[in-house]
C-alpha cells in the first residue's frame, strides 16, 4: 500500500534530492501508520537502525505497539557509498516465544532493499508474519514493501542526517 501523493508544500525536491523535514516526517508518519492500522494489526515493530529509529518509534505510538525493538544492520557508509552486503550488528534481537507474533519492520527507506531483505531473512521462520513499513521506496529495491508513504528514486535529505555530526569519531565511517 502506498499513501496518497503528499502536497507539493510538504516535500522540498531539488533536482538531485529530495528533502523531508521534521513537519513532513510527522505528516509523513502518521500517514504511514494509518495505512498499517487499516490492513495489519503489529504485535512487535522492529526498526532498523539506524535511519529507521525515528520511524519505528512514531510507528509504535501511532498503532498503540509498545513491543518496539531494534536491530543494527550496517551497510551504507556514505552518500550513495555502500558495503557490498549489509551486515547485522550485535546485538540482533532474541525472539524468544514470539512465533505466533506478527511483526512489522520498519525503515526510513528502501533503497536497494538489501537492508530489509536481511532483516526479513533474519526473522524468517522465528515469528509467524513480517511486514515492512518506509517512509520511502525506490523503484530498484529487492524488497517490494507492504506499506509506503512515498516512492522516489532521488536521494532524500532526513532531517536527522543532514548535517554533519557534532562528534567525530576515529572508528566512525562517514555518514550518508
């Protein structure tokens, strides 16, 4: 499911990016969520870190999910600058008595899927369905999601990294 095509007023597009701001994301969130709340009833939201942090979050208190965990996958290390596999981070959640559980997994955006496609692989099999939620697909994602707010092949400006850190750290790649 994809929400309705946002106002132009709430979206800045530069011919490169795309740029959502605080306002937007809190548009944007509550507009995913009611597309889950329509069709999907989560028992748990696990949110990808760490551009899916913000989202998962917003999920949770939007579709009444306390359950809501985190798992670290890494795999960009830059604009447009990624590892060649992503790679899950200790520690990865314990699903321990969750297989009746129904999950959704939430991101920022699917971007080549590769991210989502790991989770979904991780929670395959450990719980009884998994669905995914991102504020933003891109047409050459892996993963088709269930739920979206918007489609885009631009790179998008979040407004949690589109600046530069306040502290750099020595064993930090550089951030997207």
């Amino acid at each position: 499911m994809i929400a309705n095509t946002p106002p132009a007023r709430l979206v800045g597009v530069t011919s490169e990016r795309e740029i959502m701001t605080w306002e937007v994301f809190g548009e944007a969130s509550r507009a995913l969520a009611q597309l889950v709340a329509d069709d999907y009833e989560p028992d748990m939201i696990l949110s990808i870190a760490r551009g899916g942090l913000l989202i998962g979050g917003a999920m949770g208190y939007a579709l009444s999910v306390k359950n809501v965990y985190t798992m670290n996958v890494e795999f960009y290390t830059g604009v447009d600058e990624r590892l060649e596999v992503p790679r899950i981070l200790p520690p990865a959640p314990d699903f321990v008595d969750v297989s009746d559980a129904r999950i959704l997994i939430a991101d920022d955006v699917a971007d080549t899927g590769h991210t989502l496609r790991s989770v979904q692989l991780f929670c395959e099999g450990k719980v009884a369905e998994v669905r995914t939620a991102v504020l933003y697909e891109k047409s050459h994602s892996v993963v088709q999601c269930d739920y979206v707010w918007k489609r885009t092949d631009k790179w998008i400006n979040f407004p949690w990294s589109d600046k530069e850190p306040v502290a750099k750290r020595h064993w930090a790649v550089k951030d997207a």
